[in-house]
C-alpha cells in the first residue's frame, strides 16, 4: 500500500519517493534535493512547518506518556522530584531526536496528501505511487 511506504520510508528517515538514506548532511541540516531521485524537499514555501507540528504533538504525547506511566507505576508514593526531571528531560531532548524523523514523515504524508506533479523528480521515480493507488 502507498500510504505505507511512504509512511515507512518516513519513519526511517528516508526519501519517501525513492527510499535513499542519505538526505541529511547533519542531524539538523537536510539536504535540499535527494540525491537520488531529485525531489525538492521543501515542495511548497514554509513546507517544512508541518514537520514543526509534527514534531510538537509527538513530543508532547511522548512527555504524556512518560508522565502517566512514570504516575501510575510508582502511585500512590509518587516521587515528584525524579518524576519531574524525567518529564523535563525528555521534553528537553526528544524534539530533537525526533526532529529529522518529523521531517521525512511530514514529506510522506504531504506526497499523500498531495501528490508528485510532473518534473518533482527524476524520470522514473515515484511511478509506483501513480501505479498502486491506494483502495
Ligand atoms: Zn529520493
């Protein structure tokens, strides 16, 4: 199904088009275009707040969870002070690990939602999303 490898490819921080690995020149810096397969990453201007987004609503489910496990683990002699640190630190780093990822996965679901024109890529690439539609 195409929703599934583009969110794949997504969630293992590649191009969702053609499946390369290396699209980042740093943890931070993504590069422009796929090496491969030629795809401007910021399709549209201000492309990549939707990977903002998503990288905020991740983190603050994630910092939930911490919350409500480390609560319902330890209940009813909640330990504040570590359980505080431990929300704090990973609201701190997650974002940040997870900041590459929420790129590749926001540009997964925009080729979802709108999907490759003519000339985005390199001929050849992304004809498997126009030939498994999915039902
Ligand atoms: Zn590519």
């Amino acid at each position: 199904m195409i929703l599934n490898r583009l969110l794949w490819r997504g969630f293992t921080k590649r191009c969702a088009v053609c499946g390369q690995r290396r699209i980042f020149r740093k943890w931070f810096t993504m590069l422009e275009r796929c090496p491969r397969c030629n795809l401007r990453f910021e399709r549209i201007d201000g492309h990549l707040t939707g990977a903002l987004g998503i990288n905020t609503v991740v983190s603050i489910v994630v910092v939930l969870v911490v919350g409500v496990f480390g609560g319902v683990l330890t209940y009813p002699d909640l330990p504040l002070a570590p359980l505080v640190t431990s929300i704090t630190l990973v609201a701190a780093v997650f974002p940040i690990l997870f900041y590459p990822f929420s790129k590749t996965i926001w540009t997964a679901i925009d080729l979802r939602m709108r999907p490759l024109e003519p000339g985005e890529t390199e001929p050849g690439f992304g004809d498997w999303m126009k030939a498994h539609p999915d039902s």
